[in-house]
C-alpha cells in the first residue's frame, strides 16, 4: 500500500438514501473533506444495473489502501450486492452498516491516507453509535402532575 493510497469509501443505500446523505454532509463539511466519496443509489433493490455500477464505482474508488462500504442497512439487497461485487472483483473491503450522517462526517474528519479500511470502519461505527440516542421528554401537562 502507498502512503499516498487512501481508503476509499462508497456508500450504498435504498432509494436516493446514499446520495441525499452524502449531499448532507457535503453541505456541513463542504465537498474538498469528501473528496473521492461515491454514492451509489440503489432504488428499491438489486438490479442488473446495481451491480455493474457497484463494481465500477468500487473499482473506481480503490487506490489500493482499500475500500469501505457504508450500506444502509444490513444483509439488505443493496449489501448483499455490493458485497458479492467487491469479492468478485478481489477487492479488500470493509462493510459497514447503519448509514448515517456522524459516519460521513467522521469520514470528513479522518485522513484516510495510510490508513486501514478496518481502522476507518471502526472509527465511524463508533461515531454512529455515540450520534444515536433515546430521550423521553415529558409533556409539560405531566409535569404539573407529579409536582
């Protein structure tokens, strides 16, 4: 691996899932931080066509320190193809789960030159997690209530 390789990343999502988050952070952090991030959006499932731009997109993103797939949602379709297109391809990648906007911008944040593909997943997995959170709050007339 070349210390000037980083890790590409593509995301891969239903519907325009993938894009629209990309176009989120993108607007947050500004393109330059997301510079060789791919999105590629699956519609409502496995096609033809999915597969054969999931594996010129990862293809296209490899430059040798190799390649994490941040997919929507587990074992899904989508997933299940881009995992299969990137091992027909002999690429090393990571997947990950779970799309969401603090994995992206984590990304951004992150050099992903000289860095491993596992190294990067784990740091955004762990951004992701931390960015989700349950919060009951009360309804003011409760409050009243218990007083």
């Amino acid at each position: 691996m070349s210390n000037d390789a980083r890790v590409g990343v593509v995301l891969v999502g239903h519907g325009r899932t993938a894009s629209e988050m990309l176009q989120a952070a993108v607007g947050i952090v500004g393109g330059d931080a997301l510079e060789g991030v791919l999105a590629v959006d699956a519609g409502t499932g496995e096609t033809p066509r999915l597969g054969k731009e999931l594996c010129d997109v990862i293809e296209k993103v490899d430059e040798g320190a190799g390649v994490m797939v941040l997919v929507d949602l587990w074992g899904a379709s989508p997933c299940s193809c881009a995992r299969r297109e990137a091992l027909a391809a002999e690429h090393h990648t990571v997947t990950l789960s779970g799309l969401n906007l603090a994995m992206l911008l984590k990304v951004a944040a992150l050099d992903r030159r000289g860095l491993a593909a596992e190294a990067l997943a784990e740091a955004c997995a762990d951004s992701g997690r931390r960015a989700v959170a349950v919060k009951v709050e009360p309804v003011p007339s409760e409050q009243k209530d218990q007083a």
